[in-house]
C-alpha cells in the first residue's frame, strides 16, 4: 500500500509571478514534504516487511533497535521543526 495523494500543486504553479515570495516558499515546502513523506511511510512500510518470520529469522532485540532507531528519528524531525537549525543523524546500522 502506498500513501500517495494528488499533488498539492502544479508545476507551473511555483512559476506564478503573482505569488509573494512566501507563497513560493510555502508551495516549494509542501510539495517536498508530501513527497519525502510518502518516501518515508513507504520505506517503513517495507522495514515491516521483515516482520515475515517465515522468511527472516530475527531477535526481539533487533526489532527493539530497530523500532527505537525509528522512533528517535521522528523525534528529531519534530525537534527540528522547533528549531531553526542543526543537523544530526547518521547511517542506521543492527
């Protein structure tokens, strides 16, 4: 299942010479952010693919590592989104 919905604007739309500046940058905002959150939510979908124990075998302490990694990832982008700047992160790794 994927979580797409209709674009928010047209292409043509960010060219608009009679939007404000701020106008532009609100479109350009949720036009990515639709996008790299339905990259995201598909990304954790397939993660949930490997719940199949039929198919992986796996310790309830990878899942705990997994889920925890996930959840502070959230956590910082709602951080972020409270703040005007930093940058943290890295590659996850089991």
């Amino acid at each position: 299942m994927l979580y797409e919905t209709k674009p928010i604007i047209d292409d043509t739309y960010l060219g608009d010479s009679h939007m404000s500046a701020d106008e532009k940058k609100h479109a350009k905002f949720r036009e990515l952010a639709e996008k790299r959150t339905n990259k995201a939510l598909e990304a954790v979908r397939l993660i949930g693919n490997l719940a199949n124990r039929q198919t992986y075998v796996y310790e309830d302490a990878e899942v705990r590592k997994i889920t925890k990694a996930l959840r502070d990832a959230v956590s910082e982008v709602e951080a972020r989104f409270g703040k005007t700047s930093g940058r943290s992160g890295g590659e996850f790794k089991l």
